[in-house]
C-alpha cells in the first residue's frame, strides 16, 4: 500500500509540504515511547461535494486524548478542519482517509514534552476489513487495564496491543481479533467496536475498558431514530456467541458483520440483522442523503 506519492502534501506544523520530503527526528520520544495521539476520519464524496464525517468530533477527541496524557495542544479545532479541507484539495482527494498525528520531538526522558508537533496526512482507503462478513477469533491478549492508562484516548502506544491482537488473529486464520478487558468481559476488536443483536435488541460494551468509538455512537443515534433498543452493558465471551449477530463498528472498517466467533456461526444472515438496516442508514447519513434512516 502507498500512501503518498511524489507529489502528495501533508500539513506539518501549520504549513502543507511534500510528504516525500518531511523528516522526523530519530530521537523522538513519539518514536521511541509511542507517546504521540492520532485520530482516523473519513472524509466522503457526497451529494454536497466531500464532507468530512464528524469533523468536529474527531478533532475534540485528539483534544481530549492529548489534554489526558500531558501532550501539549495549542490546537484550534475550526482551524485544524479547515486545515483537514484544504489537504483534501491540494492533494485533489475526494473520498478519502484522514489521520492527524499529535507527536513529541527528541526527547528520551519519560517526562511529557513542552511542545509537541502536529501532522495531517491523507490518502485514499477502502473499508479496512473489505465488505465480507469476517471471521473473528477472540485474543489471547486482552486491551489494556484502564487503571494502567487513558484507555478512552487514542494513544499511539495503546496500539502495540492492537497489533499483537491483530498479528495473532491472522496468524490463527481469523480476519480480525476480538479482545476481552482485564475482567475477562468483550471489550473491543484492536481497531474498532463491537455490537451484539439478541431478540431485536443491540447490545454494546459499556464506556470504561474502550475506545468511545464515534461510530458506536452515531450508531446508538441512529437506532434511536430508528426506534431499536440499544443497551450498554458487561457482555461474556459466551452471551456473544449466543447473540443472533454481531458487528463491528470504526471509522475505517465502518459497519462490518460478523460472521463467525472462533468457531460458532451465527444464526442470522447478515442481509436480516439490524447491523445491516444500521448499516444502510450509516452509509445514507456520511453521504449526506435526506432522510438517511429511511431504508429503501
Ligand atoms: N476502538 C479502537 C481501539 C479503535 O482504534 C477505533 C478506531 N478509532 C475504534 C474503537 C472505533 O472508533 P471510531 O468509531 O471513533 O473510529
């Protein structure tokens, strides 16, 4: 996968250079300590030309997830979207991916920095996952005690986690990994959240052990427009399998179904769960579409 090409810019420190040409410090403490936060926004062609999905949302959570770890954020969020517009411009971007990266320079201490530095890149990405239902097997890694980090941040470092969780799926045949939390409850998949459907209800790992994905949320909107019962709650590895569906939810692999849990199949096809009406809407709400919840 390329992500930048000779030509493709990048917004570094308040100014857009060439991706190709911007270098990084070897001694950054981001790079040694995975102490740098990130966001993954999409931004889609719509009916009303290419809008950035919950712009605003994003960019107050890279806010909250530095404010939380002591990472300095001299940030405007407005000036950051426009910012987030006018890359998609230079690099003539319609539907694409974009990912913010607040980062710390040289530092090899453990102390947080005094200043940090803020890079935006974009690039054209499918959905994450592809458009399949996945097969999912559940870790062996769990995510991170929330009393051994900000686990509603989005750390760089939490992301080591994410990758061995990941690795270790594919390794044992599954697409995708599924992790419980320290209480040995469903908690997440490494890069997204995670919804279950039991007798027309949907079901969601309570805040706490999570990322608050702003998907799962929209997703909660929409089925309140949508008159479906959503509940948040502590879910065991067992009352999922014995869920009708389940599904994950992130910016990048958007609404995803899930098709097996190690080896239990779920009951439902997937075109019959409220995951794909959900998912219908979701795709009708980020394109702009009136009406978005109306399934035709
Ligand atoms: N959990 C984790 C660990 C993630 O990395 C992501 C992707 N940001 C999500 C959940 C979903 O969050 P969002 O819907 O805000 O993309």
């Amino acid at each position: 996968m390329q992500y930048y090409q000779p030509q493709t810019l990048i917004y570094h420190d308040g100014k857009f250079v060439s991706a190709s040409a911007t270098q990084i410090d070897l001694f950054g403490q981001s790079l040694h300590y995975g102490f740098a936060a990130f966001e993954g926004i999409r931004a889609y062609q719509t009916d009303n030309g290419t809008r950035i999905f919950k712009a605003k949302e994003h960019y107050l959570r890279l806010q909250k997830s530095c404010e939380l770890v002591g990472l300095p954020y001299p940030y405007d969020t407005q000036d950051l979207i426009n910012a987030s517009y006018e890359l998609l411009q230079v690099n003539k971007l319609k539907d694409a991916y974009i990912r913010p990266l607040v980062y710390a320079d040289a530092n090899m201490t453990l102390i947080a920095p005094q200043e940090s530095k803020l890079m935006i890149a974009a690039w054209e990405w499918g959905a994450y996952l592809g458009n399949k239902q996945i097969k999912v097997g559940i870790s062996p890694f769990q995510r991170p005690n929330p009393k051994s980090t900000f686990i509603e941040a989005k750390i760089s470092g939490h992301y080591v986690n994410s990758i061995l969780a990941t690795t270790h799926a594919k390794r044992h045949g599954y697409d995708e990994a599924l992790l419980l939390d320290a209480n040995g409850f469903v908690a997440e998949a490494p890069g997204a959240n995670i919804f279950m459907e039991k007798d027309g209800k949907l079901f969601t790992p309570a805040l706490g052990n999570i990322l608050p994905g702003i998907t799962r949320s929209t997703i909660m909107d929409i089925a309140h427009r949508l008159d479906i019962p959503v509940f948040e709650a502590a879910i065991t590895p067992a009352e999922l399998k014995a869920a009708d569906a389940a599904f994950f939810c992130g910016t990048a692999v958007e609404i995803i179904g899930i098709h097996t849990i190690d080896d239990h199949v779920f009951k439902a096809r997937w075109a019959d769960t409220l995951g794909a009406t959900i998912a219908s809407a979701y795709k009708n709400l980020v394109l702009e579409k009136e009406n978005f919840e109306v399934i035709i």
